[in-house]
C-alpha cells in the first residue's frame, strides 16, 4: 500500500556489461537493508523483458523502450519502497539521461566496471559464448552495432573486476545509508 507520509524512496540506477555483477550485488543489498529495515525493490531487466514485454528484443530501439518502461516502473515502485534498484545493462547515455530527467531528484547512477575479458572469462549467463557462436546477434559489448557507452559522472563506481564482492556489499550499503539520510525529512 501507499504512504504517502513517507518519502519518495531514492532510485539506484546499476549499469554496467551483462556480468558485471549488478543483480548479485542487488540481492545481496537488499539482504543487507532488510536487516535494518529498509524495503527494497528490485526492477531487474531481464525479468521485466521475460514477463511483461516479451516482444522487446536487443535491438537500439528495444533496448531503449525496455529502459523506457522501467523508469515507468520506477515512478510508482519508488511510492511504495525505501529503495528502488534498477539492475538493467543500459548501454544507451541518452536512455541513462533520460531515466536521470525523469526520475531525479534522489536518482543515482551507479556504474559496474568490469572489463570485456573479465565478464568473457566469468560468462554467467553464457551469453558471451553463444555470441561468440553467432548463436545471438546485438550481444551488448560485443557487437559493433551495440557498444556499450561508459557513464562519465557516474554518482557511485563498484570495481566488480577488483574488488571483492564482500567488499562491494559494503561499499555499496554504506552509500546507501548515507543517500536515505539525507532524505530523511517530509514526503516532498
Ligand atoms: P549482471 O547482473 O551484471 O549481469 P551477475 O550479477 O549476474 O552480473 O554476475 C556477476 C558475477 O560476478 C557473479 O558470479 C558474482 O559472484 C561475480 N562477482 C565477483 N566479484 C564481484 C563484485 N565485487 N560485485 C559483484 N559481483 C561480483
């Protein structure tokens, strides 16, 4: 249900090339913020791509719809959560601007670095793989038609490449912490 005594809950925009860690991080947050009692919600691309548009594919123009509607998402999520976590590649500046105009105040880009050959040699989803295969066209990062365009004033960078994921965890719930903080006051 809505309270619309709370504030707006702040939005935590992850971007980064597919395995570069944003939905384990995300899920570990949360974890992390349901001990102190923070809600969390997780808009995690793939899944809203699986279950409510199945018709957007990895094309340009799908690509950006797909970012499109999850800034939708995040306008009503944001009512209902402390947090709302965006683990979406979102290759795109101009979608990443958008999402920023429209969701800002309390919106925070957060870039995932990890190189090419990192996330090749992790291949989670084995995406990397079949792209390599010519098994899928449009693999962002790989195909020329997709590059994957790095953020120049992220607000937050997780060195998924160095770091370890404990350390990330933390680096990432303290920033948190900290953004609520400042939010703290009156529903504006
Ligand atoms: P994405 O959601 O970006 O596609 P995933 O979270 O699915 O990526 O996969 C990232 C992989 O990288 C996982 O196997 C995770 O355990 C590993 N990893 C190693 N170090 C880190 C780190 N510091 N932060 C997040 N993930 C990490």
């Amino acid at each position: 249900m809505v309270d619309n005594s709370k504030p707006l809950g702040i939005i935590l925009w992850f971007t980064g090339l597919s395995g570069s860690g944003k939905t384990t991080l995300a899920e570990a947050v949360k974890a992390s913020l349901k001990k102190i009692n923070i809600s969390v919600c997780i808009l995690d691309g793939d899944i809203v791509r699986a279950t409510n548009h199945q018709n957007l594919g990895f094309s340009e123009s799908d690509i950006k719809s797909n970012n499109s509607l999850i800034v939708d998402m995040c306008v009503l999520e944001r009512k209902k959560y402390d947090v709302v976590m965006v683990p979406i590649i979102s290759p795109y500046r101009q979608s990443r601007n958008e999402a920023l105009m429209e969701l800002s105040p309390r919106f925070y880009e957060i870039y995932f670095s990890a190189s090419l050959e990192c996330v090749r040699r992790r291949d989670v989803k084995g995406l990397y793989d079949k792209a390599d295969n010519g098994l899928i066209n449009n693999m962002i990062g790989v195909s020329p038609n997709n590059e994957y365009q790095i953020p120049i004033t992220p607000d937050f960078i997780i060195n998924s490449e160095k770091d370890k994921l404990s350390t990330s965890v933390g680096d990432l719930f303290r920033f948190i912490v900290f953004q609520l903080k400042k939010y703290s006051g009156p529903h504006k």
